[in-house]
C-alpha cells in the first residue's frame, strides 16, 4: 500500500486528509498544532516529528500551508522535506502558492532523485470535506497518472493543467474571480436591501438568472443566514489575490481591476482583523446603509446545489 504524509491540517488540510484517512490511505500527519492532528491519530494515523522524518517513510508528501513561505520552511528547514525526500518519491504541493516557488522547490525536490507536482484545490472546505471538490494538477503525465488514484479520493473532478506551476497559477487566477464574484454580490445584496426588495426573493431569483455564480449558490446563503462563515479569511484573500496580481506583473500587464479588490480587503481588514471571515466584507456597505443584510427563514445550513454524482471525472491536458 501506498504511504502518504500529509503536513498543514488548516481548514481545508484537515478535510483532505479526513478524505484520504477515511479510505483507508497508510497516512501520516503532521501539523505545529498536535492538538488538529490528534482526531487523525485517534483514528489510525501515524504522526512524524518532524517533515525530513515524514519524508524519508512515505512514498508521497503532501504539503497544504496557509502560504510560500511556510512551505519553503516546511521543505528546506534543517529537518525540513527535502532532507528525508528520495529516489521515486513524490512532494504535492497543495497549497495556493506562487509558481516561481513552486518550480524553485520542484528543482531541489528533483535534484534528490524525487518528482513534483502542484495539486491546489478549488470549491470550498465543504466540499472537501466530501470528496466533491475540483483538484487541478501540474506536472509531468507520469507523474499524474501515479498521483491519480490518491487525487481521486480526495477530489471528483481532476485536471491536468500542464507543466508543474500550471497548477497554482489556475488556482490564483480562479480564485481572483471567486473574489470578484463576492464584491458584485455584496454590492447586489445591499443593493436589494436599500430598494426594499424581499431578500429570499432575491436569492432565488439570482439562482435561476443570469447572475447566478458557484459563488452566489454558497457564500450568499452564508450572508443571508448571517453565519458568514466558508472557513476562509481576509488574509488569505488579499494572499491570493497579491499572486494573481504578481502573475500579472510577470507579463508586464497592469491590471485595473484587481488592484481594487485587493485594497478593498486590505481596508477590511484594517477595520475587522485580517482574521474576520472574507463574507464579511460586506459589512462595509452594510455599515454605510445602516443595514444588515440578513433573511428570515432563510436556511441555517449551507445547501450545495452541486448533485453528488458517484464517482469522478479526469481531464488530462492534450487528450480532452
């Protein structure tokens, strides 16, 4: 059987390796809170004490961290990954990262006789918490097709995206858009609220227009329910967009959209924390409407319109 590590058990970390552990993977954790990792150890997961060890007693490391950074400390500390990575092993990077950090990691991690790939996921943590999420992955067609069997039990929909880096810039670059969907809905919604409108009324009427988003049928139920919560945060939205805007800039384009979005959650989150959930930007417009964007009746739980088909679906780049 196959050993997997896995290090960074955050929000969505803890949900693909929930997904992994569940289906009966050989898993090893690690995280810097041992406390996150405990359920997994409770459950039948070993635990490493530091990355190297990881690395050098598993065939793939998955490495899923809150940004490059980090994930660089994680491969390249004294005990780091690389230290213990070898000869048919296999590091995946499932964070979003930047793809100039992704391919200067992939040479040290190819210099030691190991393969890379960059594997982010998209679709939100309740998806993954599922196995119903999108997974795109960058690297080499070998490498893919033994990565596969371990992404299809964390993810339904696979695509190959090409060459390593391929990966992450897709993730920024989708989930830049993601933030653009959710700026225009909260202007809509407070919109809606200011004209008086039936606020469950419009949540079903954007569904079935031509405004309906992935991005309206999952974090406007969480703004209408006032839960605000999708586990994601400021800081990691100003993260991602700086990277769209830094692939951006490697193209020498200069952008006139994406510039704004990223000061409008820089200026959320100097008035709300960068810790405040990402929905609750909209309480910018709600505080200058001096009104609450909320639904009476309006589900207390997330309903995902998305069907759960059974099994999944690979597209690999070049024989789609």
């Amino acid at each position: 059987m196959v050993k997997v590590g896995f290090i960074g058990l955050g929000n969505v970390g803890a949900k693909l390796a929930g997904s992994l552990l569940r289906n009966g993977i050989d898993l090893t954790v690690r995280d810097l809170d041992k406390s996150v990792a405990q359920p997994f150890l409770d459950r039948g997961a070993k635990w490493a004490d530091s990355p190297g060890e990881m690395a050098e007693n598993v065939d793939i490391l998955i490495t899923c961290l809150p940004n490059p950074t980090v994930s660089a400390a994680v491969m390249e500390s004294e005990d780091g990954a690389l230290a213990g990575l070898g000869e048919g092993k296999i590091w995946a990077e499932m964070s979003t990262t930047d793809k100039d950090e992704v391919l200067r990691l992939g040479e040290k991690v190819k210099a030691v006789g190991a393969a890379a790939v960059d594997c982010p996921v998209s679709g939100g943590c309740h998806r993954a918490a599922t196995g119903n999420i999108a997974i795109f992955a960058g690297c080499e067609r070998v490498v893919f097709e033994k990565m596969l069997p371990l992404l299809t039990t964390m993810g339904r929909r696979i695509l190959h995206t090409g060459p390593l880096g391929s990966a992450s810039v897709l993730k920024v670059i989708t989930n830049y858009l993601a933030t653009a969907n959710l700026l225009s809905l909260c202007e809509a919604w407070v919109t809606a609220g200011v004209a008086g409108m039936d606020l469950n009324t419009t949540y079903e009427a954007i569904r079935i227009s031509s405004g309906n988003s992935f991005v309206h049928e999952t974090e406007s139920q969480v703004i209408l329910n006032g839960s605000r919560d999708i586990s994601f945060t400021m800081d990691l939205v100003c993260k991602d967009i700086g990277l769209f805007n830094k692939v951006a800039k490697r193209g020498n384009l200069n952008l006139e959209l994406a510039p704004l979005l990223e000061q409008i959650f820089k200026e959320g989150q100097k008035r709300y924390g960068p810790r405040e959930l990402s929905p609750n930007i909209i309480k910018r417009l709600e505080e200058a409407a001096g009104i609450d964007i909320l639904a009476p009746g309006f589900p207390a739980e997330m309903i995902d319109d998305e069907p759960e088909e059974p099994g999944y679906e690979v597209r690999v780049k070049g024989l789609d």
